[in-house]
C-alpha cells in the first residue's frame, strides 16, 4: 500500500467516525424535541385545566364578595 491509499484511507475513517458521532447526537436532539413536544402538550392541557378551575371557583366566590344589597324602606 503506497503512502497516499493509507492517507486516503485514514481519512476516511475519521470521517466515518464523525459523521457517526454527529448521528449519535442528531438522534438525541431528536428525541429530546419529542419528549419536550409531549411535554408541552401535556403542560397545555394542564393550563386549560387550571384556567377553568380558576373560573369556577371564581364564579362561585363572586357572589361571597358581593352581597346582594338590601333595600331600606323609606319613611316619609
């Protein structure tokens, strides 16, 4: 093997090894991105849960804060 097929060769076995190690991480980002997609939707559904927790209790203290006003008869 002449000095230029053992370069050639070389160099392509580091490039192999990074490009596999730029799949390896490819193919975490990938599965974070979906774990924090699910998550996501997750964490919204939640949100629309405690949104409208929140207006029910509120509709239902309303009436606490507010009483109803008692008219006075007038004496004249």
């Amino acid at each position: 093997m002449s000095g230029a097929e053992l370069l050639l060769s070389l160099a392509g076995v580091v490039t192999m090894m990074l490009l596999s190690i730029i799949a390896y991480f490819l193919k975490l980002l990938i599965q974070d991105t979906r774990q924090l997609r699910d998550e996501l939707a997750k964490l919204k559904e939640l949100f629309y849960r405690l949104e409208a927790e929140q207006a029910l209790i509120k509709e239902v203290m309303q009436p606490a804060r507010n009483p109803p006003a008692y008219k006075t008869a007038r004496r004249t």
